[in-house]
C-alpha cells in the first residue's frame, strides 16, 4: 500500500512549541475546574505592586494589538517610543492567551526567542522562585499583583547567565524525562530612545554564531526551509548597526507589515548565538524590523545598512 | 491507557498529559492540514487540550479515546476556520459522481498535501485524513463526524475523483456543468 497522503502529513513539522502549548490547555482546563469547585478570594494578603497585569491579546486581521493602549502611546520629539504597562481589556472575550509570568512587579511575556533545552542548563543562573499558574482569561485585575502570578501553570523562573533580570528570565522544568524551558522577557512598561534598548539586550554583537532566513511563505505554512548566511562579518556590522535604529510606534504610524505578507517583502532571520539562543527577527525589505512579540513598536534602519543585508536575503 | 484514562477522568492533570502528548503531534498535523499555518495549529491543539480535559469525564468508553480526542482535534480546527471566515459548508451530495474504482487503499501517485488542501471541502478532507492519515474504518469515521456510513463513503469517493482528476488536469465542476 502506498500511502502517500500519510507520508506527506508526515513531513510536517512539528514546532518546539507544541509540548508547551498543550500544557497550557491543560492547565486553563485544570484552573478553571478549581474555580468551579472552591470559591476565590482576595484578601487583605493580596498587595498591588505596580499597575501590572494582562495576557489578554486581540487579533485583528493578523496583528496584535492590546486593547486600551491605542491612545496611550505616544513619541516625543526625539522619535522615542514609550510602551505602557499591560492592562486587562474590559472585554475578553474575544481574547487569546499568551505566556506571561509577573516577577519583581512587571509582566514578563513570552518571546520569539528560543533555547535549546539541552543548552537551558548551561545558561540557567539563579532560582528566582515558582509561577503560581493562576491566571486565565476569566481573572480579575487583582490577580496580577500576586509575585510569580502566570498563565503558564507551575514551573520553576530562573534567571538567564549573561542576561539582565530585569530584561530577560527562564521559566524551567522537567516532566517525564522531558525539559521544558522558555524565555520571558519584560516588553511593557518600557521607553525605547533606539534599537539599543531592546536589540541590545539580545547580547548579538559579536556573539553569533551562524544564522539563516526563510521566506514568508515558508513561514506561515511551518515549513524549515532555511537558508544560511554565509556573510558573517555583514551579518555583524547588520546587527551593530540595529542599536541605532530608529523606534516607531505601530500606533502613530502606518504599520508596514499588514502588507508586506509576502515572500517578496517579508523575510524571517534567526540569529544562533554561541550561549545557544536563537533570536528571531522579521525584516521587511523596505528597511524594517520587528522582534518577536512587540505589540507596540518596530523599527527602521538606514537604508544602506538595511539594504546590505537584504541582498543576502534574496 | 485504560487506567490513565480512569485517573484523567477524576481529575489528575498528569494522567491526562500522559494522554495527550501520545496523539499531539497527530492532532498539530491533522489541524494543520486544515488551518494552514503554524499558528493557528498550535491554537487548535492548545484548544484540543482545553476542551478534551474538561470533559473527558463524559468519555463513556475510555477505549476510544483516541477516537474521541481526534473529533475534538476536527472540531477545534474547524471552529477556527469559521471564525476566520475561510471556510465555506458544503452538504455533501449524494447523487455526484462516484468512483467506481473501490480500491481505496490505492492512493493516487503523487498527491501532495498541497493538493489535498486546494481541493476539498472541510467534509472531504476530514474523511480522507480519518482514512488514510488516522486508519479509521469506515464506521469509526461515520461516527466520528456523526454522518450516515453511506454518506460518509460516497463524499470519500467523491474526495478521490476529485484529487484523480485534479493530477489530470481536468476541471470536475466544469464537467458537471
């Protein structure tokens, strides 16, 4: 028997997200099975930190957008990028869960950026303590201010060697002989004078190892057909030259990306670096850039540096 | 299985993951094939997940499990394409062309998944897969998908003419005109 459709539903991939993401089913199915059988309170015990808190994102044509936060952002005269702080939407329904971890009173939400779980033991630094797990699209606000409050389910936060804490930390655990780690990365509540603010954080410059691209459409349909790039020391002076690059707000500007969904203008560069992370960024042709989960910002690039990279890209 | 089954179904969380992780990289592919892109596959089975564990107590025959998870894995994926508005209802209609070749075992050279999802409607691609992707007899798929048995066979012949004819170049519809 020559069974070819299953050979064909064979080869697709399976992504690295996919163990997490069924645990998080399992976990919203499991808080809010709790929910049903005791009551919830909040006491005297629960102390608001800071104005912390949402996981909550509305999809909207293919973007991301947080409700509420339209108006607030704002640049000043020096092409800053200031973004607010999450908050809750006041209707979720529409909502979808993303990963969020509240730690030191700031709302750390998962990242395009991955690690090796092999690799998460080297670089896993101090135990910074163990998410609770308690939020799902039916919590209220109060539920944010709680230290360690997630939407992850119950795993161990660490912080990140070579990171700073207050940037990055690692969720990680270990099930059925299995390890599960992830980045989390503080987005929110932030001012962005220039790409330093965020790229320079990623620690890239000089610390990549191998990189490749692949197309849009090879993207979206999850098929790895990566290229490599060859030119490294271009790669480099690409990567130095994305800590003068220009912030914009997705909300006071045209955002490109909408229409740059194509394998023409839309390219996905991930980034190895020698600690065994793995940056992802999108790059749109006309000197563009995005990092991962960013609702409210991207960037642009002087066109000649932009440009030299792009015909790698090709 | 039987016994992991017996302790997701009081509640043990672990139990259940057990369980789920054996199919989900099955259930990732099958809502791949039909959401189209990672994203949305990796909402249907984190939705599969949800939905299953809360009600895996209704699950009256812990031995069709698997049976069971797969039709929440169809229904999620489905529901996403509605609310994505990318996906178009067809009743399935007896009285169109079916096969009379009824080696349905013998799968056209060729096919590529791409072509499995151009051509199909949402009714054909779910028996295909239940039959070739999942082995799923016919009965189990007529029940799965809560259609007659005789039904269910003739939209799968219907799905094998159309992918036969697709590799020929011909246009089913415009010969149905």
């Amino acid at each position: 028997m020559h069974n070819l459709i299953k050979q064909e539903m064979n080869k697709i991939e399976i992504p690295k997200e996919l163990r997490e993401r069924s645990k998080m089913g399992i976990n919203q199915a499991k808080e809010e099975m709790k929910k049903k059988n005791t009551r919830f309170k909040v006491g005297a015990g629960v102390t608001a930190v800071l104005a912390t808190a949402c996981a909550f994102i509305l999809f909207t044509n293919g973007t991301l957008s947080i409700p509420g936060n339209e108006a607030e952002i704002s640049q000043n005269e020096y092409t800053s990028v200031e973004i607010p702080a999450i908050e809750l939407p006041e209707n979720g329904s529409n909502a979808k869960m993303i990963g969020l971890v509240v730690y030191n009173g700031k709302v750390y939400t998962q990242t395009m950026s991955e690690i090796d779980p092999e690799v998460a033991k080297a670089i896993r630094g101090e135990k910074l303590g163990t998410t609770k797990g308690n939020i799902d699209e039916w919590s209220k606000q109060d539920a944010y201010s709680v230290e360690f409050a997630s939407t992850i389910g119950v795993a161990d936060v660490y912080t990140v060697d070579g990171y700073d804490k207050d940037f990055r930390i690692m969720s990680f655990e270990e099930y059925n002989g299995y390890v599960y780690a992830q980045f989390f990365e503080n987005l929110n509540g932030i001012t962005i004078q220039s790409g330093k603010d965020i790229f320079g954080k990623l620690n890239m410059v000089g610390n990549i190892s191998s990189a490749q691209y692949r197309t849009f459409d090879d993207w979206n349909s999850g098929i790895n057909n990566f290229f490599p790039i060859e030119n490294l020391e271009g790669l480099n002076r690409f990567i130095e030259a994305l800590n003068h690059a220009k912030p914009l707000s997705r909300n006071d500007n045209v955002d490109p990306l909408g229409d740059s969904l194509n394998s023409e203008d839309y390219r996905e560069l991930t980034l190895n670096l020698v600690d065994g992370t793995n940056v992802k960024l999108t790059l749109l042709k006309d000197g563009y850039i995005y990092y991962g989960y960013m609702y409210d910002a991207y960037f642009q690039m002087n066109e000649d540096e932009f440009s030299k990279l792009w015909t790698q890209l090709k | 299985m039987l016994e992991l089954v017996r302790k997701a179904q009081k509640g043990n969380d672990k139990a259940f993951l057990a369980l789920f992780q054996e199919y989900e990289q099955e259930i990732y592919r099958i809502a791949f094939a039909y959401v189209k892109n990672q994203s949305d596959a990796l909402d249907v089975v984190q939705d599969t997940a949800y939905r299953s564990f809360m009600s895996i107590k209704n699950l009256k025959e812990p031995k069709y499990f698997k049976t069971w998870l797969i039709k929440i894995a169809i229904s999620c994926s489905i529901d996403i394409l509605r609310k994505k508005k990318k996906v178009l209802f067809l009743k399935p209609n007896v009285e169109e062309i079916v096969s009379d070749n009824k080696e349905e075992d013998e799968v056209i050279l060729g096919v590529t998944l791409r072509d499995l999802i151009d051509e199909l409607d949402e009714n054909e691609k779910s028996i295909i897969l239940l039959k070739f992707y999942e082995d799923f007899t016919f009965k189990e798929i007529s029940e799965t998908l809560e259609m007659p048995l005789g039904t269910t066979k003739t939209i799968f012949y219907r799905a094998l003419q159309k992918l036969r004819n697709h590799l020929k170049g011909d246009d089913v519809y415009a010969q149905l005109d």
